[in-house]
C-alpha cells in the first residue's frame, strides 16, 4: 500500500472544518512536500513528524528512498497550526504499512513533539460538535483537550498523551519491539461526558459591603435582570469600579447551550482558562484598546472584545477615555447583539450578546458638579471630553446612574449595608424566570426583555391608557427618540417583573424615566 488518507479538522472563524489528509509514497530520491495552502506551522510539520515517526520506534521517513506528499483537502481552505501532526503521522504510517487500521469515522488532532507526545491544541469543542454532525464516532486528541471535548455527547473522545497510545490502541498488525517482544495491544477508555457542574463563582466583592450608592446597586439588579446596558458616571473613588465588579456575582448561571456556546469561543480564541467556561465571562479590556481587539478580526480573523463577552459583560471603565472609534464600533453590538466585520478576504459575523456596563469621570480631572472641589479643566476639553460619547451611543444605553461621593461616617460603619449579593442574586434569577416563560414561544429565540424588538414590543406589551399617556407626556417633555422611547418600555417590563407585576404601573414607567441620562452625565 502506498496510498492512505485520515481525517482531522481544524477551526476557521468560529467555526470547524473537516481536513482529509492524504498521504502517497513512491519510489525515488528522498522528498517531502505538505500541499493543500499550509501555513509555515504546517509546512514545518514535516520535521516534527518525522522526528515523532522515529522516536516512537519506526523507521524515520527520512531515512528511506522514497517521494511523500501529503495533500490536505480541500485544497483551497487555509490550513493553520500544528493540529494536523497526529493526523500526518498516522497516514504516513498507514501508507507505509507499517500500521494498519480502518480510519473511517475517527478524526485525529494533536500537535506532536519530537519524541512523540501529543500537545494540547485549541477549539477541540467547535470541531467535536462538527464532527458529531458529520457522522464520525471517534475523536483522538490530547488528553489536556479529552474534557472539553466531552461536552459533546454521542461521539467517543479518547484523550491520549503520545502517538504510541493511539498505535497500541488502533492498530490490528503484530508489532514487535527492539527488543524482540510483541507489543501489547492496549485498549483506550473513552473519556466520560462532561458534567457542567453548579460552580459558581467565589464572591470577592459582596453587594453589602459596598457603603452607601443604592441607587446604583437598585440600577444594577434591574440591568441584571432584563439584560440591559448600563452606565455609571461621578467623581473618582466613589466605588464605580466595584459595583461593576460585584455586578458578575449576582447573574443567573448559564444553561447548558450557552456554556457549550461560550466555551467553543474562548478555546477558539485560546483565552479559555480550564476545561469550560460555566459562568457568565466578564471581559475588562483597558481603555488604551485597539479597534481592532475590541471588534476582532486581523489578517486571520480572531473574535474580540465584543464576542468575548458574549452572554456575559463588557466592562468599560474610563469610557470617556477610549478612542472614539472604538466607542463608535459599539453601535452595531449594542442594537443587533452581532458584530459584522467586513475585508477584504470576505465578510465575518461574531456574536455579542453581552451587558455593558460603562463607568465614567464627569470630566477629565473628575472633580465637575463635586460639591466641595473645583474642576480644574479647561472650557474646551470639557467639551471635547463630553462629545467623545456621540448622542446614538447614549441612546444605545438604557440606565444612566449618577454614583456620588460617599459619607465618611457611613464608611467607617462595619455593617452591613442593604441587601447581599445572594438575595439581589435570588430576585434577578425570578425575574428572568418570568421572562423565559414570556418568550418561550419566541422564534428568534429572545431570553431577556433587553432583546425584544418593536415588533415584539407591539405583540407582547400591552400598557393601560393612563400609563400610556404618562409615557407619552413624558417623552414629549424630554424629547426622547423612538430608540429611546422602546427602551424605556422595555426597562419598565423589567422593574415590573422583578416587583412580581403582570402589567407594567405608573410607577415603574417612572422609575425607568429616573435613569436617562441627565446633562450633565455626558
């Protein structure tokens, strides 16, 4: 046999494609070619192979006259990374008839050192829910990769730490070692599916230990339970940072859809720390951030900020600080929870379904409106610093709170101060209770109250005339846009969801109205 082909996968965006590798030797001068667009981490992996080849007790191709060419199909995909190693190795070992085995329906990945281990790759979840679609049975990877992988039930994952495991495993020819001994056969046990565990996160930072701001922490609990984005403006030092930090805490846990949905991306993206990602993620990125990282995309186009976030928060603290640019890429995120990226190979589209919670100076010296310290900035910069978040931004943005300055007496108080991250926690996770029940028969498949557009507004709100007419009379006065004027319909549904209202009060139309933004917010 001179000819033999194996399939691995590998990940392009977010999602995974199925490579065939095939292999074909013939007689003549030693040569070695990849073919199929590899990159230089594939064409490398001839080397890489051919030293595993060797150390792992077989004849080193390089040590034999003999034309090999692998091809990867199909031809004109990009080929990246050093998945395809154990795959090449495999298939060079078949070809060779040094091995033999049936390779259908099993897919191979794993980058292989010199002597023979196989390393840990990435996005091992997005190809194992491919290749389960596709109709394979088996999947053999690193075992640091077996867990993740194993999310995916009804295909078998065998984690394996080098390519003689997977020989001993598969192969149906006698071996005989160097010393003269057959090899045992060992049989590999598939890695059991992976159970997403209620492991919630330590809290670091409990809502009653922060003093003072229930304004702010009322605010919180509201854009936790309906989804919606929230900004936090006052002088430095008055705790905005740690509201957004305990904000995290008190998120419903994730189902099991999103956990697999979220995993997929961090380990794509080779951000993933552990085997999944089971709690809403919280993605912090500093104000000096690329456009670029914040959107994604890149010569090989890689998500960013905005989908690393996905189903959890994007914090941005020093909003005002952050280009402009990148302060503008948030428009499309913040309304269509996707994020469209256009170049010139083609056109990309990343989810980003996450909270925002923006954090801001009213100016830059941050003392303007501070009772007690004078704002030492210029007129002009004052300006400019208040343009920087443009009028569709702050209408992009349900909640504006004013976090103030602190009594001092209040801090000194070592008690407790309202209620804890576990009760506001409890409230957050009925309300978005009633909102699943709400949107069950949704067929755009909405969770929270944030993501209903106007049509659904239309089918699913129905407000009493004299609660109309004190939304009418106040969006008049305020002269909100019709943006606006939805979302203060949407931020009402979920003050009454969480007070256990079935329609939408006066009161929670009232309170939705306390939270636009003021002028000197921005």
């Amino acid at each position: 046999m001179s000819f033999a082909k194996v399939y691995s996968a590998q990940v392009s965006l977010l999602k995974a494609q199925i490579v065939h590798i095939e292999v074909d030797l013939s007689k003549g001068l030693y040569a070695f070619s990849v073919v199929g667009l590899p990159d230089k981490a594939v064409e490398e992996s001839k080397d890489r192979v051919s030293a595993a080849i060797k150390n792992s007790g077989f004849k080193s191709p390089k040590q034999k006259n003999q034309k090999i060419i692998i091809a990867l199909a199909p031809a004109d995909l990009k080929k990246e990374g050093p998945v395809f190693d154990l795959g090449m190795a495999l298939a060079y070992l078949l070809a060779s008839e040094e091995i033999k085995f049936n390779p259908s329906r099993k897919i191979f990945l794993g980058e292989l050192s010199l002597d023979g281990e196989v390393r840990k790759i990435s996005g091992v979840l997005a190809i194992a829910e491919e290749a389960k679609r596709r109709g394979f049975e088996e999947i053999y990877l690193p075992k640091e990769n077996a867990r993740e992988a194993a999310l995916i039930d009804g295909i078998k994952i065998f984690g394996i730490t080098n390519i003689q495991e997977v020989i001993a495993h598969l192969n149906e020819k006698r071996m005989i070692g160097a010393d003269g001994e057959n090899k045992i056969k060992i049989e590999l046990k598939s890695e059991p599916a992976t159970k997403i565990e209620g492991r919630e996160k330590e809290c670091d930072i409990d809502f009653s230990e922060i003093k003072g701001q229930e304004m702010a922490k009322r605010g919180l609990e509201i854009a936790a339970a309906g989804g919606h984005n929230i900004a936090m403006y006052g002088p430095p030092g008055t705790g905005k940072t740690m509201l957004a930090k305990a904000f995290s805490y008190i998120l419903p846990p994730l189902s099991f859809d999103e956990v697999l949905e979220i995993t997929a991306i961090h380990s794509i993206a080779r951000t993933l720390q552990g085997d999944l990602v089971s709690n809403p993620p919280m993605r912090s990125p500093h104000h000096t951030a690329s456009y670029v990282s914040m959107v994604g995309g890149g010569a090989v186009p890689k998500p960013g900020e905005v989908t690393l976030a996905h189903r959890g928060v994007l914090f941005l603290d020093e909003f005002a600080e952050f280009d402009r640019r990148v302060i503008e890429t948030l428009r499309q995120p913040l309304e269509e929870r996707e994020i469209n990226i256009s170049r010139a190979k083609g056109s990309f589209s990343f989810p980003a379904n996450f909270i925002l919670i923006a954090a801001m100076n009213p100016c830059p010296c941050g003392n303007y409106g501070t009772k007690g310290k004078e704002c030492v900035c210029a007129p002009i910069n004052l300006v400019k610093y208040q343009r920087k978040i443009s009028g569709p931004i702050i209408d992009r943005i349900d909640m504006w709170l004013e976090v103030s300055k602190v009594d001092h007496q209040k801090l000194s108080d070592n008690k407790s101060d309202g209620d804890t991250t576990k009760q506001i926690k409890k409230r957050v996770v009925e309300a978005r209770e009633i909102q699943k029940n709400r949107f069950s028969d949704s067929k755009r498949g909405i969770k929270t109250n944030s993501e209903m557009n106007t049509r659904d507004l239309g089918k699913i709100i129905n407000l009493k005339k004299e609660v109309k007419e004190i939304l009418n009379a106040s969006a008049e006065k305020l002269d909100l846009s019709a943006r606006a004027y939805h979302r203060i319909i949407k931020l009402s549904r979920t003050i009454a969801d969480l007070a256990g209202t079935k329609d939408i009060e006066a009161n929670h139309i009232l309170e939705a109205l306390q939270y636009r933004p003021k002028k000197m917010a921005v």
